[in-house]
C-alpha cells in the first residue's frame, strides 16, 4: 500500500520522506488554508520536495472553472493530481482534465456508486472519506471494501486512495482490505510504530544492558 501524507507541512512532509515513508501528499482548501501559504507556492515547494502525486484541490464549483483552475494547478508541476469534489461537475471536469493526460484524484466519495462514477469518469484516484463516516456512525472501511470489489469485478484501474483516516488502526485496515493508497496526517502515520509491549519491552532490556554495564560504542 502506498503512502501519501495528508498536509501541507513542510517539516513534517521532509521528515517522513527522508525515511522514504512518503509516496506522495494530499491536501484539500482547509488544509492549505491550515498552511496560512500561498495554494500555488506551497504546492509548488510539496511538488519539489516529493517525486510522487501531489493532489491539489479546485475551489471553483461548477464544471467549466474547476477545469480552468485544474489546468492551472497541473502547470505547478508534473507530479500534479487535481483533485476535484464528487458532484456531477467535478465528474464533468475529472473527464476532460484525465483525458488531457493529468492525474484526477476525485474526492469527497461516501458511496459506492459515487466511486463506481469516478473510475468511469476517468478518474486516477478516488477518495473515501472513512473518518468522517465513521463520524456519523457509518462504516468508513466497509466502503472501501466494496469499492475493492467494484474495481476488481470491473478491472477499473483507479486507484482507490483511502482518506480521512484518523489512527493507526485505520492504516492496518485498509492494507487489509487492498486499498492501493492510504492519506493520512503525520502523526497517525508515526503512531503506527507505537505498542506498549515495544516500550515494555525496550524498558526491560535497557534495565538490564544498564545492570550489566553492556556498552556498544
Ligand atoms: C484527503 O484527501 C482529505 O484531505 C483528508 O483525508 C480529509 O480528512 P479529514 O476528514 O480528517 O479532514
């Protein structure tokens, strides 16, 4: 499964990707606006720093501007992915911004059929929101389990790029289930090497390597 980060820090962004924990970044407008950055220059400065996609998210609503605003993100540079919202407009300009030949990660998915419009829209990504169903008592990785099922009886070659994930749990899961890409803030993707049996443990051993006076270096 890959990993993409889900923000627009920097420092946080060339932490994990120096450890080659980073298979590219996602952001959407609050997340930018959480930046207090400049949307082209940030992205810009993601785009040099990450050899993977880069989603960069329109503002505009109906179809004909989220093209003209995707066109311009796409010229930030290569590793681009324009990220369009779920609504019948965003379906229109994912179909025409992919068969340009840019990257469409389509996002704001809760359903099913939502995602199965998307890889017929053309879409490159597709991204269910499993937090915030699970907000709402819904259950955000049952969806990502149909939309695998979906992709697989079809052969449909978007990539299913699991969002809103808020712990570590929702990591293990969704490699489970087959998600192709998780997103998700830095802090849940270093969480993932906590357990208390590691800190238990490590505790135990130090104890003893001090006890017998072990020295490496
Ligand atoms: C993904 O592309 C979104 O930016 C993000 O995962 C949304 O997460 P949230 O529901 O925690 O805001």
């Amino acid at each position: 499964m890959k990993f993409f980060v889900d923000t627009a820090d920097i420092a946080a962004i060339t932490e994990l990707n120096d450890l080659g924990m980073v298979d590219g970044v996602t952001t959407n407008p609050s997340i930018i606006a959480k930046s207090g950055r400049d949307i082209l220059e940030v992205t810009k400065e993601i785009c040099d720093l990450v050899s993977g996609p880069v989603s960069a998210e329109v503002v505009a609503t109906d179809a004909d501007d989220m093209i003209a605003e995707g066109r311009k993100l796409a010229k930030i540079a290569d590793n681009i992915a324009v990220k369009v919202p779920l609504t019948w407009d965003g379906l229109k300009a994912c179909n025409v911004l992919s068969s340009e030949g840019n990257m469409v990660n389509v996002t704001l998915c809760f359903s099913a059929n939502q995602a199965l419009l998307a890889a017929k829209a053309g879409a490159t990504f597709i991204s269910p929101f499993i937090g915030r169903l699970d907000d709402i008592n819904l259950d955000g990785l049952e969806l990502i389990e149909d939309i695998r099922t979906i992709y697989d009886n079809y052969g449909y070659d978007t990539q299913i790029l699991a969002a809103s994930i808020r712990n570590a749990n929702h990591m293990s899961e969704c490699a489970k289930i087959g998600a192709d890409v998780a997103t998700a803030p830095p802090n849940v993707i270093k969480a993932m090497a906590n357990h208390v049996l590691t800190d238990n443990g490590l505790a135990a051993f130090l104890k003893d390597a001090a006890k017998a006076n072990i020295k490496i270096v």
